[in-house]
C-alpha cells in the first residue's frame, strides 16, 4: 500500500480555501451588481421638465 504524503492533504485544503474564497468573491460582485436595480437607481437623477441633472448642492445665490 502507498502512503499519502502530508504535503497532499494541505495541498488539497489549499485548493478548497481557494474556491471558496472565489465563490464569496463572486457572491459578493453579483450582490454589488444587483443592489443599484434594487433601490431603483439607475444614474444621476434627471428632472423631467428641463432634461438636466439635478445636483444635490444648491447652487450659490447671485448678487
């Protein structure tokens, strides 16, 4: 019968660690992906009238 070297088993965990870790990269891009059309946003916020962004700052008062 043939031993099997230690080396093998930690190889192996390697490779298990590994793909895991890919698969919770590949969780996480999905997620990261799917959350934008989830809370509705699909870019900079238009106004509807006008066409233009609307920006989130106010714009200085002219004197």
């Amino acid at each position: 019968m043939a031993k099997k070297n230690k080396n093998t088993f930690a190889k192996r965990q390697k490779e298990i660690k590994r793909k895991e870790k890919a698969q919770e990269k590949r969780e996480k891009r999905l997620a990261g992906k799917k959350e934008p059309e989830q809370n509705g946003e699909t870019g900079p916020e238009t106004d509807a009238d006008q066409g233009e962004a609307v920006s989130a700052v106010d714009p200085a008062p002219e004197d």
